[in-house]
C-alpha cells in the first residue's frame, strides 16, 4: 500500500459506499464515516500512516471552508430579521446541554464518589455542534426554507457559546481541584474568542481588497483558498478558534460587496472531494473499543445532551417568537457533535492530570455516536419541518 493507491481507495470507496447507501436512504457523511471506519487501521488498514500524518491538515483546511461558508448566511442586510431568534435558540440550546449533562453526572458521581469537576467539563463540551456533518447533509438533499436558514446560522455561532462555557468550566475545574479561582484561564478564553474574530475579520477585508485584482475564476478560487489557509494558519499559530475565525472571515467577504457572493459559489464547485477525504478521515480515526469504557457516563452524556439540546431550542424559539416548525425540530439536527467537543477534551486531558484521560475518552466515545447518528437526526428533522423533499 502507498500513498497515492490510498488517495484513490478513499475517494472511489467512499463514491462507491454513498451510492451504495443511498438505497436505505443513509446521508452521505455517514456513509462516509462507515467506508473510513471500513478502510480504517482497526478493520482493514488501507490506510498509509503517512495519509494519517496528513489528516490534520485535511481537517483544519475543511472545518476552515466549512465556517468561511458559513459566514456567507450573515448578511448585515438579511440578518436583522432573525438574528433575535439565532441568539435566543443559540444559547438556550447551548446552555441547556451544559446544564443538563452536568446535572446529571453530578449526581451520579456523588453516588459514586468521584469529583465534581469533569461533569462541569463534560458538560461543557456536550454544548458543542458539529457544523462539517450539519453543512453537508443540508447540501446533499437541498434542504431549503426557515428552520434551513436559521438552523446555519445557529450552528455558526454555537461553537461561540461552547468555547467561553469549556473556559469557565476549565476554571471552575481548577479552583475546585487547587481551591484557588483561576480567573486568567477564563480570560484566556474569551481572548481566543476575540483574537479569532479580530484576525478573521482583518483577513476577510483584504481578501476583499484583493478581489478587485482578480480576472478569472482561476484567479479567484486561487485567492480564496490561499487566503483561507493563511486564517487557518494564523488562527493554529495563535491558538486561536479556526472555526470562529473563518466565519467571521466569510462574514467579512460577504458583507464588503454584493458581488462577493462568487467567492462562495466558487468554493461549492470545488469542495465536494475535500469533504470526502475529510469525513472518510474523520471514520479511519474512530476507535470502536473506546465504546466499552463509555459505560454509564457516556450514556447519561448521550441521553441528557439530546434532551438539552432539543428542549433548549424549542425553548428558545418559543421565548423569540419563531415559527411552529423551528419550535419542534431545530432542536433534534443540533445532535452532531465532533471537532470543537473533541478540542475541550485535549485541552482537558493535558489540564488534569488525574481526570483529563476520563474526559477525552468519555468525549471520543460520545462523538463515535453522535458523528454517525447525529447526521441521521438532522435529515429527519429536516424532513419533518418540510424543507426536503419527500422524494429526495
């Protein structure tokens, strides 16, 4: 096996298994995920160590179109309407999961006897939403109509919400472990936060300054990738949110000039193979006996963050007036959970030497399900709220 013979199995394979699936009406991502799982070094091992070594950069250039695209759904002349109901929903969804899985295992590790703190952190990274299998699921059965919109635009921020909640909780761990209240790892929180927008921002004015220079569309999908790798660059350089960064870059672009909407329409032409390679990656790396030491934990984390995040947005919605079918299902395609929840969970394990394992590996066994399961779960909302169709 070499490099190239893996490059061509992970983008045939994974044509192959979405045709394949496709027949028992399977998403796309998750039929993805099931080829990585398949072609992955814990069943078949097709993949070279070096196309490994490459993952990361796979997956920070995709998380970095996936958010620069998301950043196209907040016009300044559009988002006056809904932004109300984005923040309200945003944040309850958000906070609900937080609350929710923490309670929970607060409880039961006091029956149990163990510390307190890893709830909070768990609880934290449980707020968290995939917008990677989110994105593509909407673009594979042209989902289109209110709850669509709303739902693109709460993934782009709810990311937010979970960075500044896994600060305090990270905090709250620490003062409970030192009995000292460490306000400098809050603050370090928020200023990944605001850095993030900051250099996001900065680069999407001269991406736009630049645009006046380009003639071709060769020219211009040169301009946009280089300069969503550089974001992406800066953004690792700094320790910084690449997520945040890049929507706030796409929002940027956006809002600079209408006739920048081709910025967007050039990256869909060209992304379909990166979010194959991405997500079939994304499968290789999922570790099936991770799942035997989930145990209650893993269950109340499943359980409670669903209930928290279906019952945050219904709330939400209800406290900001939006429509009917936003209310019951917005909620259920919030499920999917990977890289940013993945990210608290090695923040944790190199911050708490006695617990940080626990969490990263109740963390990476909760994302197993929800990456397979959470996909399935946004299609059926999709499909309930009217906005697929049902033939597909």
């Amino acid at each position: 096996m070499n490099n190239l013979l893996s490059a061509g199995l992970i983008l045939l394979l994974g044509f192959v298994g979405a045709r394949l699936l496709k027949y028992v009406r399977l998403p796309s991502v998750t039929a993805f995920l099931l080829v990585g799982i398949l072609i992955g070094p814990h069943v078949f091992n097709l993949v070279t160590e070096e196309i490994f070594a490459g993952a990361d950069f796979f997956t920070n250039l995709v998380l970095g179109i996936i958010a620069f695209s998301l950043g196209e759904n907040f016009r300044f002349d559009k988002i006056k309407e809904g932004m109300k109901q984005v923040i309200w929903i945003s944040i309850i969804a958000a906070l609900g999961a937080w609350v929710l899985v923490s309670a929970a295992l607060i409880i039961y590790f006091v029956i149990i006897k163990l510390p307190l703190y890893p709830a909070l952190v768990l609880g934290a990274a449980a707020s968290a939403t995939a917008p990677a299998a989110t994105v593509l699921v909407i673009r594979e059965y042209r989902s289109t109509g209110y709850v669509t919109e709303l739902l693109l635009k709460v993934v782009a921020i709810d990311d937010a919400w979970c960075l500044i909640f896994a600060a305090m909780a990270i905090a709250f761990g620490n003062a409970m472990r030192a009995e000292v209240f460490d306000m400098v790892i809050i603050f370090a929180g928020l200023g990944e936060i605001f850095g993030a927008i900051i250099v996001g921002a900065l680069l999407g004015y001269i991406t736009s300054f630049f645009s006046r220079f380009v003639t071709t569309r060769d020219e211009l999908i040169i301009l946009i990738l280089g300069f969503i790798l550089l974001n992406v660059g800066l953004s690792i350089a700094f320790k910084l949110s690449v997520l945040l960064s890049s929507m706030t870059m796409g929002l940027m672009v956006i809002n600079r000039a209408r006739e920048n909407y081709k910025f967007f329409e050039e990256l869909r032409s060209v992304d379909a193979p990166l979010y194959l390679v991405f997500f079939i990656l994304s499968g290789a790396h999922l570790d099936f006996g991770i799942l035997y030491n989930m145990g209650i934990v893993g269950i109340l984390y499943v359980l409670f963050r669903i209930i928290g995040k279906v019952y945050g947005a219904k709330i939400g919605a209800k406290i900001s007036s939006a429509p009917k079918p936003a209310e019951n299902w917005l909620g259920l395609a919030l499920t999917p959970q990977a890289g940013v929840a993945l990210g608290i969970g090695l923040v944790a394990k190199s911050t708490f030497p006695d617990y940080g394992n626990f969490i990263f590996t109740i963390i990476a066994a909760t994302t197993v399900i929800f990456e397979l399961f959470g996909p399935l779960l946004t299609k059926y909302s999709l499909q309930k709220a009217g906005e697929i169709a049902a033939t597909e």
